[in-house]
C-alpha cells in the first residue's frame, strides 16, 4: 500500500501550519465508506477544518492514506478562493492517480 503526503500553501510564505491525517476505512464489510480523520498538528480552525475535508476527499478518490497541510485560507467569500482549492484538489488527485498507474 502507498500513502501521500501533501502541502498546500505559498512559495512566498513557506508555512506547515497544521498537519492532518486520513486513512481509508478499514472495514470494507462496514456500510459507512467514510475515512477516518485527525487533526495531527497546530494550525487554525479554517486551516484545519479545509484540510480535514481535502484529506478525506482525496482518501476517499484515491484508497491512499493522506498527510495533508493546507496554509492557504482563501476569501470563502470570493468564490475565486473555493475554485482555487477545488482545482488544487483535483490535480491532487490526479497526480496520485498517475503515480498509482505506474506501479
């Protein structure tokens, strides 16, 4: 089995501000599909709350365990912020996928 580890943040500002965890779900019997979370390290309540949901989404795409750290806090506001994270997830996920393919 493989595993991820992920920073999100700005060249300009190279901060590992929180750190969480998200691994797969164990039991493939069990009807709940969702992965299992922690909030390993620091960080704030919207840095930790957008990298627990990344984290789980990824896991969740991939079947790969996640280490994630997301420094960037986008302006939930300005939808630009959300599409940005929605974007940077998806080629998550991409880039997993093609490391996956060449196993």
């Amino acid at each position: 089995s493989s595993s991820a580890h992920v920073w999100i943040g700005s060249p300009s500002s190279p901060l590992f501000g929180n750190l969480v965890a998200s691994f797969p779900h164990a039991n493939k019997y069990d009807s709940s599909p969702l992965p299992t979370t922690s909030h390993l390290l620091g960080g704030t309540s919207t840095d930790e709350t957008l990298s627990l949901q990344m984290a789980s989404r990824v896991t969740i795409k991939t079947g790969w365990p996640i280490l994630l750290s997301c420094s960037y806090e986008p302006d939930m506001k300005d939808e630009g912020g959300g599409l940005a994270l929605k974007i940077v997830e998806k080629e998550i996920v991409r880039i997993i996928e093609d490391v996956k393919a060449r196993k």
